[in-house]
C-alpha cells in the first residue's frame, strides 16, 4: 500500500480574499471528505505565490490543502478536483509518504475508500 499527501493550491481573484478562498477550500476539502477520496484535508491559509500566467507575473493569496490519501485515489481525487475547483488547470501534486506513525498510517488507510 502506498500512501500520498496530495497538495492543491486554491487561488481567489475575488476582493475578499480569505473569505472567499477560505471558503472554496473549506468546501472542497469537505467534499473529498464525504467522497471517502481522503482521510484528512489540512488547510493552510495565508500562502502568498508569485507566477507565470497568461504571458505575465502573477501574484495572489492562496489557500493550501495537504491531502492525505491512497495511491489508489490519485486518479479519482484528480479528477474530483478538477470537477470542483473553479480553475481551469488546477494544481495537484502527489508526494509519497515514505514512512511514520502505523496507526495513523492504518487510519489513513481504513478512512478512505476502496476505489
């Protein structure tokens, strides 16, 4: 079995910024949940991130989502956020969890679905 913690940027081009990224975060996070896609979704406000987009720099605040997940899941947990996230190429970037705590380990695995 191998286990990923997954990362997802969510960006807000909206004036109110924490509110409305929180909120989209918050929602997504809560439906990968109930989807069973992964066993927590740790939410990380207040990142700032400077980029290229469309042919200039960009800059804007940020929410992180930390996804801890299965190997198995990438797949559907990709294609989740791409249906819920409101951008066109969402971010996802799978890490592997080379090691820790069994039992949270075990959790992780018996709190998400099969497939």
């Amino acid at each position: 079995m191998v286990l990923f913690s997954v990362l997802i940027r969510l960006i807000s081009f909206f004036t109110s910024i924490k509110a409305n990224v929180f909120s989209t975060g918050k929602k997504l996070a809560g439906s990968i949940i109930s989807e069973k896609l992964a066993a927590c979704v740790n939410i990380v406000p207040g990142i700032e991130s400077v980029y290229w987009w469309e042919g200039k720099v960009q800059s804007d605040a940020e929410e992180l989502l930390i996804i801890k997940t299965r190997e198995a899941l990438l797949e559907p947990l990709t294609e989740h956020v791409k249906a819920n996230h409101e951008y066109d190429i969402p971010e996802v970037i799978a890490l592997p969890i080379n090691g820790g705590n069994q039992k949270y380990l075990e959790w992780l695995k018996n709190s998400t679905r099969e497939n």
